[in-house]
C-alpha cells in the first residue's frame, strides 16, 4: 500500500508538470493525498432530462437532449458570438458562445445527439443557455451518473486550461489509479459506535456519490473525522499542560484587593462580574496554571475585572502585565486603572513604542527590581531587554490581535509559569470557541453595568443627508459627541465609496460652527495620537475616522456613531463600532447608512443591527452568514487547522459530538497507548507533522 502523500501529482493523466505548477500554487495540490481532499463545492443531479418547455431562469442547472439544427455568426471583437439553435423534438432553445467559438464550430456536429447542460437564462430577449457543458449520450461516463461533482477553480487555471470539468477528470484518475482499500484512520470501536461510513467508501462518495444520501453519510464521517481530531489534539494539549505545568499559587487575597474593594470601587459589580472574579480566582489558587478566556460584550466591565484579578497578584507578591493591540488603548488602560486605584500604592507604567532614553531605562530598572506593579504596554513589552523580577500574570487584551509567538514571547519572560488570562471584546460563538480555544477554560460577562441604555440602531438610505446631520447638531448642541466612520482612507477609482479625507473637508463645511478632528491608519501614530486626544478631551466635537477606532476607544461622552457605506462592514465589525457610544448614561444613537442596492445577505445583516444589541445573538449570526474564514483572526489561534469540509457555522451539533467522543476517548485512555487506539495516535503524529505545536502556548 502506497502513501498517497508521497505520490506527485505530476504524473497523472491530464496533468502533467507545467498543470501541477498551476495546480499547486493555486490550490496548494502537491500530492495524491492532496487531490483525494479537494472537495467538490457542490454537487448537480444528473439523473433528469429536462423538455426545453419545462425550463425557467430560476433553475440553478438543467440538461436537456437535443440536436443542434443551425449555427449563426454575429457581432466582431468583444461582441462576437456564436449561437446554435438546439431543438428537444418540441422547441427550441438558443445555446451562446462568446469565446472559443473556432473550437465549437469544428467539434459540434449538426443534427447528432448531445446532452446539454447549463444553466438558462435569457440573452437578446429569449430563453437562452450560455456555455454549456456539451456530452454525448452514448460514451460519456457522466450520462451514467446522477450527482456531478463541481470544483473550485481559479482565473490562473482557467487560463491554463482547467475548469471544474477539468477537476473531475483528474479526481477520476486518481481514483482508477488507487485501486487498494484506503486505510483507516478512526478505530473500529468509534465507526461502529457512532454508525460512521468508511473512509474508502466516504472519501470516493465525497466525490463521485450516487445518491444524495449516500453524499450526506460520506459528508457526515469526513466532517466529523476533520472536527474530531482537532478535538483530541486540544483536549489532550490541556490535559498535559495541566498535568505538567504546575502553576503559581495565590492563595490570598490581601490588602490590595481588600483596599480596593471597599474603599476605591467605582460603582458596585454585576452579579456576572462577581462570577468571573471568583472562577479566576479559584484557578490562580488550586495550585494549577489559570488559562482562561474572558468573553464580554463591549460595555461590560472587563477592565475593572482584569484590575482586580491583578491586584490578586500583587497581593501574593507577584507583578501583573497587560498587553494592549495599539497605543491609544494602552494609554487609556493606564489612564482608567490610575483613576481607579487613586492614592493606592501600586505603582502602574506604561510602556510603548513611544518610551524612549530615562524614561524607559527608569521604567526597565523598575520591572527588574520588582518596584513597578503593573505594566501596561503594546508589543513594546516582548523585547528582549525587557524583564521581569517576578511576572505572576500576563493578560492580553483583544487577543485575536496578537500572533501565538508573540504570546509565547511574553510567557517566556516570567521565571515560574505565570497565570494567563486572554481577554475579548469580541464575542465568539460557541461552536468557535470550542474550537479555537478548546485548550482555555471560558469565563463570560453575560451583563452590562446598570444605568446603561441600550444604543438605539437606525438603518437610513444616504439620499437622506439632511435630516441625519440635523440629528448630529440636536446632539452636540445637547453637549454630546459624535463619530463619523467612513470605509476608505482616500477616494478610489475602483470603489464608489466615500472617504474620510474627502468627508473631513466636506464635514466642515457642513458644520462649520463645530471643531472637527480626523484619524485614520495613514496617519503617524503621534499626529493620530494628538488627534483623538483632542476629541477624547472635549475639544472637538466631531471624530472622523476610519475604522482604527474600532477597538478599545472610550469616550463616554460620544452618542452618535455614524456609519456611512455600512453595507462594506461585516457584523462583527459594525458591533465593535456600535460600541464606541453608549458608555455614558445619556441615550445614544447608531446610524448605519447604506445605499439602495443591497443584496439579500447585506440587507439581513443590516437588519440584525437594528434588532439587537447582544454581541453573542450578533456573533453567532455572523458565523452563519460568513461560516468560521479568518472570523476575528482565527488564524492567530494556538491550534492552526485547516477545515476542508466542515463549518462551524452550520455544524455545532457535530462539533459538539466530536469533543464529548475526544472526551470519552481520553478518558478512557489519556495517553492513547491502548491498541484498539494505534490508528488515532499514528494520524494525530501526522496532523502534527504538518502544524507546529503550540501547546504551551494560551
């Protein structure tokens, strides 16, 4: 028996080593191994022979028998087509070509059988089909079958010849090539178990089904396999690292944490404040490294529970560092925890990009002697000439902007294990977090703090102009402040959108009476910085900016939140803008504008902003509109994987089943070293072979 991964491609029938080049560039396919797992995107029922007058252009694909009875030539250049008029016995249908047109006059016969499929539409007025696929009846393999595989291809293949039709005939070699039984990579016990089809059979139906489902058994066994694995990697991850990594045990909690409680305490904790404080305390004593994720929608208090989570280290003798994504939220961490612990002496720094000559050397002698308490800063903080005396706790705030070797860097600075607490605004749904952070247990802030009201959302068309910037003046003339968020920092040729540097100019004379500043990321981080202190302080009352406010800007005072071209923003990111207002006690607003021409799946997700405020509701409708892709940098997750079939959007229930058998699975056996496990250890050496381990790694 061969390995399929050592097998090129090269030599395939139909490929040869300049369509491999293409083949592997384009779509990563190096080996025999990597063909059998390009999967088809869909699949079209071949078993029906459509009558032309039964056909409408709402039908996706349809394949009609017929002869062609006539050809005619008309137009020149980009205009030239060639149409056939292609008669069933009953009607007939105009079939159109706009390239390759010397081709399909010498090969297509008039007046002989073909299988014609397409999809119809009307071109000049009439039913019409455009570049079908052209089979004939008696010799092609497809007539035999009833479900066709369509494949995923790209502009570079298409110019190097190869289409979806091109993919199956590979597929199809391969396959006549591999005439063996493919091995096993699920034990006996577990297909019998949970009624899973074979791999051989799974992975050749994948392909080449015969039935609907047949194709939903096979579609069941490889999603499970791909979500079931990455489970197990994970579980077992966590379940060395708990075993192996004895963590700092802070047992008290003392005067620091005391002091603040009862004395300094800005506004009394919710109830699910109060359960995360206690969840992550109860980590940090047992005597085990806390890795822990914090979920909180915007709004709902996470610094305040990272403060008081620090000051449990400090209580036990240990130093606590925070790491921000940019600068403006690590000034304003510095700014929020001074306000916080007031006359309290803990000495808090911060440390950026920016910390330059006595200052940092003063800031780095501090951190080394144990003098400084807290530190706050950006990427700043992993450098090498930067050490701890005893780092207990390291929390990084908006992780998902931090790469795993960043983290690890940080890690690496503390002597023992320090705890770690990875924290975000952005809510991950369930099936996700499973997944991304299935090695960290989950604390969630399911609560906002009280006398907070909630944004009231508006979707408007932007042909409405006057009346949105009456509301603006209503509300600055009230006291407050609003933001303008635009999606391009400049005008572009290629995008009919607006942009900030063009609206700041127009902004002001719109409002002339009003100071206006601008930010966006072209800007240097010094003249930004100036910028949104200027409006942070009160002394402009309109931000323009792009979307570099997203995260980690708090102006209580803001109440508008305008958002123009909304429908350029994905949800995740229109919910993290949302939140820059309503953190005040005062009514706020946020308006989406958008323009008329909205598709169906734009005009849902606009519609979902107005209905809710629940970043959880928000997160888990993103997930199902877009599936997983790079969802808030999932890419920067500690287990890099690669789902080839399964979504976590619309698979939760699989995602579920494939932990709690990971969990049964390990239990059973936490080492896999029981023979009916060999095959669940030799593939798990396989999968590792391929992604670096990032176990140590929150």
């Amino acid at each position: 028996m061969e390995d399929l991964r050592e097998k090129a491609i090269t030599y395939l029938p139909g490929i040869g080593p300049q369509r491999a080049k293409v083949l592997e560039s384009e779509l990563g396919i190096r080996s025999w191994h990597d063909l059998l797992y390009t999967f088809p995107y869909k699949h079209i029922d071949r078993s029906r022979l459509y009558k032309i007058r039964e056909l409408t252009t709402e039908m996706p694909f349809v394949q009609v028998l017929g002869q062609f009875m006539s050809f005619e030539e008309a137009g020149q250049g980009r205009k030239h087509r060639l149409t056939g008029h292609f008669w069933d016995g009953e009607m007939f249908l105009d079939v159109t070509w706009f390239q390759g047109i010397s081709y399909i006059k010498k090969s297509i016969k008039v007046r002989k059988d073909y299988i014609l499929f397409g999809r119809p539409g009307v071109y000049g007025g009439r039913l019409s089909v455009i570049h079908p696929d052209l089979d004939d009846p008696e010799s092609t393999v497809l007539s035999k079958m009833s479900m066709q595989p369509f494949y995923s291809t790209t502009e570079r293949m298409k110019k190097a010849g190869m289409t979806s039709r091109s993919m199956e005939r590979f597929t199809s070699a391969l396959f006549n090539k591999i005439t063996w039984t493919l091995p096993e990579t699920l034990p006996s016990y577990l297909t019998e178990r949970l009624h899973l089809m074979s791999l051989d059979k799974a992975l050749r139906a994948a392909h080449y089904p015969t039935t609907a489902e047949e194709l939903a058994a096979a579609n069941m066994r490889l999603k499970f396999e791909e979500l079931f694995f990455i489970q197990l990697i994970i579980m077992s991850y966590a379940r060395k690292r708990q075993q192996q990594r004895k963590g700092l045990r802070f047992a008290r909690v003392g005067n620091a944490f005391n002091t603040f409680f009862h004395q300094h305490l800005p506004f009394p904790l919710t109830e699910a404040q109060k359960r995360v404080i206690r969840e992550m305390h109860a980590d940090m004593k047992s005597g085990r490294q806390m890795n822990r994720l914090l979920q909180g929608d915007v709004g709902s208090g996470k610094t305040l529970v990272a403060l008081m989570v620090m000051l449990i280290a400090i209580d036990n003798g240990c130093q606590a560092c925070i790491m921000a994504p940019t600068e403006i939220l690590a000034e304003q961490h510095l700014q929020t925890f001074r306000s916080f612990l007031k006359d309290m002496p803990i000495r808090v720094e911060l440390l950026t990009g920016n910390v330059k000559g006595k200052k940092r050397s003063a800031i780095e002698t501090g951190l080394q002697d144990g003098s400084i308490d807290i530190l706050i800063g950006t990427h700043a903080v992993i450098e090498d000439n930067v050490q701890f005396r005893n780092l207990g706790l390291v929390i990084i705030d908006e992780q998902h902007r931090f790469g795993v070797a960043q983290r690890a860097k940080l890690w690496e600075k503390a002597g023992a294990v320090p705890h770690v607490l990875v924290m975000t605004a952005t809510p991950i749904p369930r099936t996700l977090a499973m997944t991304l952070y299935g090695d960290l247990d989950v604390s969630v802030i399911d609560e906002l703090p009280p006398g907070r009201k909630p944004v009231r959302t508006i979707h408007i068309y932007d042909n409405q102009p006057e009346e949105l910037y009456r509301g603006v003046v209503r509300e600055i003339e009230a006291g407050h402040q609003a933001y303008f968020v635009f999606p391009l920092v400049k005008e572009s040729e290629k995008l009919d959108l607006k942009n900030v540097q063009d609206e700041f100019v127009h902004l002001k004379e719109v409002f002339p009476q009003y100071r206006i500043s601008m930010v966006h990321g072209k800007m240097k981080p010094a003249e930004k910085d100036a910028e949104m202190q200027r409006f942070v302080s009160g002394e402009t009352q309109i931000l323009v900016a792009t979307t570099v406010i997203e995260v980690g800007v708090n102006v209580p005072n803001a109440s508008v939140m305008i958002i123009q071209n909304a429908e350029r923003f994905g949800l995740a990111q229109l919910h993290q803008l949302r939140g820059r207002v309503g953190r005040g006690a005062e009514q706020s607003y946020c308006i989406l504008v958008s323009n008329f021409k909205l598709s169906a799946e734009t005009r849902k997700r606009l519609h979902i902003m107005t209905e809710t405020n629940d970043g959880f509701e928000i997160a888990e409708a993103d997930l199902k509109l877009r599936g997983p892709g790079d969802l808030e940098g999932t890419q920067q997750s500690g287990i890099a994987f690669n789902l080839k079939l399964a979504n976590l959007g619309r698979d939760g229930q699989l995602v579920q089943l494939a932990r709690d058998t990971a969990s049964f699975v390990l239990d059973a056996d936490p080492e896999l070293l029981a023979p009916d496990n060999a095959l669940l250890r030799r593939h798990m050496q396989e999968l590792k072979k391929e992604h670096r381990d990032w176990s140590q790694i929150s």
